[in-house]
C-alpha cells in the first residue's frame, strides 16, 4: 500500500519514480492482481494519471481498461474507475468542461493566445482520434460499451454515456455504423431518455445529438422509438421558451431527426405533433427583459417550424404541414408575435421568416394573413406595416431581408394577392388618407436609397410574376413627377431613370438601382406583347439599350450590360410587329450593325457568370452578407436561364425562319384553342357525370332505405298474421267446445274442405299415370309391329339386336310394375280418404270396402300378368322371325339408334315418374298424419300386407272344400 500512497500523493520514501513507470507499474498491477480490491486501487490511480499523462495511460493501459470491462462487471466501482479514464483519454477537459474564468478575460488576452490554444487544441484532438479509432477497431467494444449502459448504478451509466459522446464526436460515422449493426443499439441509448436522473438524461439528450447527425437510418429508428414523445414531453416539463438548456438539447435533436428527412417530416406530421407545437410561442403582453436562452429556445423552435415548410421539401409534403398549421392556430400564434411588441430583433426577424414558408405557395395561410392588421390606430394591414419596414433604411439589413421575403412569398402562386397590390396603384383605387402597399412600393422604387431601391423593384416584380393580367393592368399606373409637368407611366419613368445617367450618378450605389431597375423591366415586359410595344414606343430606349451593351465598361458594369442585353432579346421575342420602326427584322438588324451577334451573345452571358448568380439560384430566400452583395432574385435567375436559350436562338434567326415561326405559333395557337374547346367540353361532361353519379348514388341509398323499410313491414306484416292465427286458433277452440255442429270429429269444415281438393289434385295426378301407363303400351305395340317389319338381315347382329329388345322389355315390365304399384297406393289412399269422408260409417262397410279394392287389384295383378306372357310369346314369334331376317341391316341399325333414343325418353319419363311417386309419397305421409291428428285409425302397410295374405289363405281353403 506504500506505493498507493505515494501514487496517490503521500510522502514518497526515495526518489521518485517517473510518469511512465508508475503507469507500467500500475498497467501490471492491473493485469496480474487477483485481488479485486488491488485491481481496483490501480484502476482508480490511472483514473487520476490519465488527465496529466493522457498521451501514456492512453498508450500502456487502454487494452488493461478494456478486459477490465469485459471481466469485472459485478464492480460497479472498478467499472466507473475504468470508463473515467477511457473517457480523460480519448476526450481533454478543455473541450467538454471550458473554464468559466476565460468568459471574464479581456478581449486582448484571448486574441493574443488565440494561436498557440488552437494549435494545442488540434494536437488534443488529433490524440483522441488515435486513441479512439484504437479504441473502435474491435466492435465488439462499442457493442460492450452498448451492453454497460444497461447498468442502472449511476457509477456506470453515467460514465459510460459520456465515453460514448466522446467516441461519436471524434470518429461519428464509424461509431455510428456500429451501432447500427449492433442489435438493440439504438433502443439502449433511447432508454437513457427515460432515466429518472436528470444528469444521465441530459447527457443522454447530447449523445442522441451526435448519433443522429448525417445518418438518416439511425434518425429513422430514434424517431419510430417514440423520440418526438418524450422529447416534447420534456420541452414541455422543462418551460417550453422558458426553460433551460435542456429545452435547448431538445430541440437541436428534433432538428437533427426533421431537418432533411422526409420520412419523419411526415411522422411528425401524421402523429399530430405539429399541434403541440402552438404553446411554445404563446407570449404575454409584457416582452421586456428576455433571457439569452429564452431568445435562443425561441429561435430553435422557429427554425422546427421552418423545417416542416420548407421549400425544399416535397410541395405534397409542405401542403399538408401548411395546412396543419393553420388549423390548429400555430400561424395565427406566428401572426401574433409578428405584431407584438418588445420582440427582440432577430427573434422578429426570423418569425419573419417563419411565416413567410408558412404562407408560401398556400392560397388559405396566404388570404388569412391578408387579413392579418397591426394593433395600431387606425388598424393597418400587415403587409402595409411589414413594407413600411423594408423601405425604411434605418432598419437593421436582415429585417428588410426576411421582409422582403415575406412579401414574395405572399405573392407566390397568388394571383389574387397579385390583383390586390396592383389595384393599390390603380387611379380609381388610390386613397389619398391612408398608406397603401402601392405607395410604399413606388416610393421606395424612387427613392434615395439604393436598397430601397433594389427591394421595392424585386417586390413589384414578384407582383407581376407570371400573371399576364397584372402586367398590362400596370401599364395604367401613372405617376405625378413634379408639379406643372403632365403624369407619365410607372414604366416610361423607370426607363427615364435608367436612361438619364447624371441623376444615377447622384444615388449611393447606382449599379444596384439599375440592376433592381433592368430585373423589373424585364420581368414586367416577358410575355406581353403590349409592354415591349409600350417599352419601344419611347424612341429613346432602344439607342439607349444598344449604347450600354456596345461600350466596354469595368467589371461592376458588366452586369448592367447582360440585363441590357436581356431586355433588348426580350423586345425582340415578345414583340407582335405593331411598330414598323421596331420590327423583329430591324431590331436584329440594328443588332448586327451597332453590336454584332457575337457580341450581344457574349454581353448576355455576363449574368449567368455573375458570381452572386449562384448564389441566388440556389434557395428562393434572400440570404447576403452585405447589402452590396444583393444584386439577384431567386425568381428572376429562373428567368434568366428560361429566357437565355430562345434570345440567343432568336437572334441569330433569319426573316423566312421568324415567318415559318410565326406559322407554326399560329397553328399551335390554333391547335390549342381547339384543344381548349375540348378540354372545356370534357370538362363540362366530367361535371355532368358527377352530378348523374352523385344521383345514382342518392336513388341507391334511398332504394336501400326503402327496400329496408319494405323488409320491416313485411316482418311486421308477418308477425301479425302469426299472431292472428294463433288467435284463430284459440277462438275455433272456444266455439268447438259451444256448438258442436261446427266439427266432424274434431276437424273443422274448412280443413276437410282442403283434405278434399287435396285428394282431387292426388286422382287427377293418377290419371295421368295411366295416361303415361297407355303411352307406354302404344310403345311396345310399335316396337312389335316394328320387329315384324324387320325380315331380313345378319344372324349376329339380329341376335344382338334381340338381346336389346329384351333389355327394353324387361325396363317396360320394371315401369310396369311401378305403375301397378303406384295405382295400388292410390287407390288404397283413395279408400281411406273415402273412409275418412264417410266417418259416420261402421267398421263392417270399411273392411267390406277394401276387400272390394283389394280384390280389383288381384284382378289387375292377373292382367299385367296375361300381358306379359302376351309379349313373351311376342318375343317368341320375333326369333323366330328375326332369325330369318338377313338383308336389313342398316335399316335394323338406325331403328336400333332410334330405339336406344326412346329408351332414353323413357328413363327421363321414368325419373319423372319416380319424382312424382316421391312427392305422392310424402304427401299420402302427410294425410296419414293428419288422419292420425284427427283421431282415424290408420293400419300400416306391414298390417294390411298381412290381412291379404290371411284373406287369401282363407280363399285358399275354400276352394280347397268345395273340391
């Protein structure tokens, strides 16, 4: 233990040993102790080393540190111990724990030591990238390090998240990578979230931080882990805007999982989280004295808005979340902050911007801030108090900016806003007592400002933008210049400031008014023919044009120059001919004369080069650095390249291609309006279909309702006739038992009335079976007169054809007998129905009466009998004949073929005959039930099958006597 102490700072006994041999002493210990308390005591001393001799402890110990984790996990301690110095090694304390004393430094000092703390810096840093890609070469022991924070002991965990934050900020995507092929990672490090500590949870928050930036799989999996729950669950315990910097932690990991990731843009959206985002920006009245954090908590939130709206999500996408937003308020909330007082000034600026991709491109988010009116007296819209800003240039540069964007993102898409702006400079619709967006835009079109300039020229364009109608109707604005002097237009006076060089030359910086000056002309004139007939009557602004792209001027000119020559290409493009003196033919001419082809395409390739061009074409926002860098719109560069192509081709045109172009456009005009016509008619018909549809649909559903009532009332109708023959029941009981002359043995009249036409239809039904019976005895008659005929033909096939004839017989006596058996059954059911009938008769005259039919059926029995022994002796006399029968063959085989059709006749009649015996059956069932219902005494057939035979015994003997 004396060598503990003087590790761990007590009275060394000798010389001292060095750095790097007490950390190989230590490293030994380490590794050769069993002792887990000696173990743990080294473990703790290369704790303490490690942030002096981090460069040695890193290098000797890091392989001891690992196995330490891998074996001694039942100590918590010595696991702490272990993870502290892996983390003192891979991370330095300047990094993640700065001295609070450098923030009272003076400014000097910091500026002096700047180099040599950075050049320290980058050496700590390239330390720790060794020792962690060391660190990460075995996957297994990020996986381990994953299996730690399983551990709930403080001492564990807490270390554990901290060593893992430093891993990811030195080598992110390697570590990333593991732990996205380790199972369960990412759910591991989601359940430090749910921790009750709040230090493990924050540090939590900023290891999700690191392990979410740029890897859209693992930003996938933390939000379907249910992160957009607990994180706004802690926003919203921690104080929304007013919490701390976990508030903060919060939401730069919400930005990292939205920002960029379309799939969870969408699960934000679809599980309604953008509703709970309107609390966050609920400000009181008083707005004074906001903390740094508030601003900078308010600000992230701001930026999560813009993140679901932005413009370069899917346009399907932003519609949704923009539509979201305004129906659950968090615009009109926006709206609300936008017009309060005591906002900070970048908190302002960017819920500028906030609204602006709220509002972009969605005509509702669009209308209602329209309608949106500053808390002042008289109310003003807030788009009058917003342009009153952006013309102002005392505001700060990135207010005008986020103005400026606001308003063109009002007028995207927007014809109506279009319509609403322009009318403000219309003659009939100026109001001489209030400001109006017209005013403000035309004043700082005018004014000494060249950004005002600038800004008013790009809102006036956005105006304009892809709307026909408002272009020509601001050819109507006139403007009053001085007094005594006639009005002149709105475009005659930006021509005549772009013309009169001496007035420009005054201005701050003229190259920017005339660049906001040319982008106007030119978005205003692309694609109206009136305008460029407007631009060119001026006789003076063609030679103008031509002079500024003939000279050769500096570098800062060369922009003026290509928007010149843009404009010029676009009076050629868009001119329809109306001015002889400007035709499409004597523009290029002069083209040609004063500047050369070569040369004006050369001029007009000046703006694409433009190194500010870029910029601008790269998101539709405003972003510069300075006002001098703000030179371009988002949506003139669109323009610009649209425009570039067919002005080049329609320069170096000849009159006959112009004139086959011409055709051509007129027949496409002519192709279109057809196919106008049709779309319309489509269209119409589209409409028709609907509406038939819409009632189709209706007549269906009133058929369904109707048909459902139809089924109730027949249930209904059903039920009350049940219930009125139970009551006719019971009342036919009631008078049963007052007057017996209503009944026949308990039958009622109506009942034997049914019994009777019941054994009608059953005689009828039997004389029709002996219908059948004759038919088929006209049958066999034809079959005999038909063998006699047949005299001649081969032995063979007349013997086969004999043993056909036999089998057709045999299938006759089969019917035979059935019918026989048949007329038995109806006549014994035709007697006991008879019997029924007569039910005041005695027992004497019913026994008399079936031996009467019984003996009619014996004599029936003895004629079917004679006339079977008839058709043997038939068949006998056939062979005989047949046998001589050699010369007829064919015409034997075609009676054979007509003879096996009647047979098939015959099975069908039989099966008919089969199926009515069945429905006899059941019904001579059904009256023997009856008549049993009835009190009737019905002997079966076994019963009467045996009084036959003992009838016919006693037949027997009597004959016998009387011989």
């Amino acid at each position: 233990m004396n060598f503990f102490r003087g590790v761990m700072g007590g009275q060394p006994a000798g010389p001292q040993p060095s750095g790097a041999d007490t950390i190989q002493k230590l490293c030994d210990r380490v590794a050769s102790s069993t002792l887990l308390e000696d173990r743990r005591d080294a473990v703790r001393a290369l704790k303490s080393l490690s942030k002096k001799y981090r460069m040695e402890v890193g290098t000797q110990a890091m392989d001891h540190l690992i196995h330490i984790l891998q074996t001694d996990r039942s100590d918590s301690e010595i696991l702490g111990y272990a993870l502290d110095t892996l983390y003192n090694i891979i991370c330095s304390d300047e990094e993640e724990e700065p001295d609070d004393s450098e923030d009272a430094a003076p400014v000097k000092s910091k500026g002096v030591a700047a180099p040599a703390e950075d050049a320290q810096r980058r050496q700590e840093d390239d330390i720790g990238a060794q020792f962690t890609e060391k660190f990460i070469q075995e996957a297994d022991n990020v996986t381990l390090l994953l299996t730690l924070l399983e551990e709930f002991d403080f001492h564990v965990r807490w270390p554990g998240v901290k060593l893992l934050t430093a891993l990811l900020k030195s080598q992110c995507a390697q570590v990333q990578g593991i732990i996205l092929v380790s199972p369960m990672g990412v759910s591991r490090l989601m359940d430090l979230l749910a921790d009750s500590r709040e230090v493990i949870r924050n540090d939590g928050l900023l290891l999700l931080q690191q392990l979410t930036k740029g890897n859209a799989a693992i930003q996938k999996i933390v939000a379907f882990e249910n992160a957009f729950e607990r994180l706004l669950d802690i926003i919203t315990e921690e104080g929304t805007s007013d919490g701390g910097i976990v508030v903060e932690d919060c939401l730069l990991l919400l930005l990292n999982l939205l920002k960029n990731n379309s799939s969870n843009q969408n699960f934000f959206k679809e599980g309604s989280y953008i509703q709970r985002m309107k609390p966050w920006f609920e400000v009181g009245d008083d707005n004074s004295g906001w903390s740094a954090q508030k601003v900078t908590n308010l600000h992230l939130m701001l930026q999560l808005v813009r993140v679901m709206v932005s413009p370069v999500n899917s346009p399907g996408a932003t519609a949704s979340c923009q539509k979201s937003m305004f129906q659950c308020g968090l615009l009109q909330q926006l709206c609300t902050i936008l017009m309060a007082t005591g906002v900070p000034a970048d908190i302002l600026t960017e819920t500028i911007n906030t609204v602006s991709e709220v509002i972009r491109g969605s005509q509702v988010n669009q209308d209602y801030f329209a309608s949106v009116n500053a808390p002042s007296n008289p109310p003003r819209p807030a788009i009058v108090v917003l342009l009153m800003s952006m013309v102002n240039e005392r505001q700060p540069f990135v207010l005008r900016c986020a103005v400026l964007y606001c308003f063109q993102c009002f007028l995207y898409k927007n014809q109506k806003g279009q319509g609403e702006i322009v009318a403000t400079l219309l003659p009939s619709t100026i109001d001489a007592n209030s400001i109006s967006a017209g005013q403000l835009l035309c004043g700082g079109l005018f004014s000494a400002d060249s950004l005002s300039n600038w800004c008013a020229a790009v809102a006036l364009g956005h105006a304009l933008q892809d709307n026909l109608t408002q272009k020509e109707q601001l050819l109507r604005v006139q403007l009053a210049t001085s007094l005594g002097k006639p009005p002149v237009s709105l475009l005659q006076q930006c021509t005549n400031i772009l013309s009169q060089g001496d007035k420009i030359s005054r201005r701050g910086s003229k190259v920017q008014t005339r660049v906001g000056l040319l982008m106007l002309l030119c978005t205003w004139m692309s694609n109206c023919p009136i305008a460029v007939t407007h631009f060119l009557h001026n006789q003076e602004n063609v030679p103008f044009l031509t002079a500024q792209i003939s000279e050769n001027l500096g570098e800062d000119e060369r922009l003026v120059q290509g928007l010149c020559a843009l404009l010029l290409g676009i009076c050629i493009y868009y001119n329809d001919n109306s001015l002889e003196n400007y035709t499409k033919e004597k523009l290029k001419q002069l083209i040609e004369k004063r500047i050369g082809k070569e040369n004006f395409v050369e001029k007009l390739g000046f703006i694409t080069k433009h190194e500010l061009y870029s910029r601008a074409a790269q998101k539709p926002q405003p972003a510069f650095s300075t006002p001098e860098h703000m030179l371009f719109d988002h949506e003139f560069t669109k323009l610009v390249k649209e425009l570039e192509g067919v002005i080049t081709k329609a320069v170096h045109k000849s009159s006959e291609e112009d004139k086959k172009e011409e055709e051509v456009k007129k027949t496409l005009e002519q192709h279109d309006s057809i196919v106008t016509q049709y779309k319309e008619l489509i269209r119409e018909q589209d409409s028709q279909i609907n509406e038939l549809k819409e009632q189709v649909s209706l007549l269906s559903s009133q058929k369904d309702q109707m048909q459902s009532a139809i089924t109730q009332q027949l249930s209904q109708i059903q039920q009350h006739k049940d219930q009125y023959n139970i009551l006719k029941l019971k009342l036919g009981k009631d008078s049963g038992q007052s007057d017996g002359g209503q009944q026949v043995n308990g039958l009622q009249l109506e009942e034997l009335t049914l019994l009777r036409e019941e054994l009608e239809e059953l005689r009828r039904q039997h004389t029709l079976l002996n219908t059948q019976l004759t038919d088929k005895d006209k049958l066999i008659s034809s079959l005999k007169a038909e063998g006699v005929q047949s005299t001649e033909g081969s032995a063979a096939e007349n013997t086969e054809l004999l043993k056909e004839v036999e089998s057709l017989r045999l299938q006759v006596q089969s019917q035979a007998a059935e019918i026989t058996q048949l007329q038995r059954d109806r006549q014994e059911l035709q007697s006991r129905t008879e019997t029924t009938a007569a039910v005041g008769d005695g027992d004497g005259a019913k026994v008399s009466e079936l031996e009467n039919r019984l003996s009619a059926q014996i004599s029936e029995t003895h004629r079917l009998q004679e006339e079977v022994r008839t058709l043997t002796e038939s068949r006998a006399q056939m062979e005989k004949e047949l046998a001589t029968s050699t010369s007829t063959t064919a015409i034997l085989q075609a009676e054979k073929s007509k003879l096996q059709q009647d047979v098939t006749e015959s099975k069908k009649e039989q099966d008919d005959l089969l199926m009515l015996l069945a429905d006899q059956d059941q019904k001579i069932l059904a009256l023997k039930q009856r008549l049993k219902d009835l009190g009737e005494t019905i002997e079966d057939e076994d019963d009467l099958d045996a009084r036959d035979q003992f009838d016919e015994d006693e037949d027997d003997e009597e004959e016998d006597d009387e011989e």
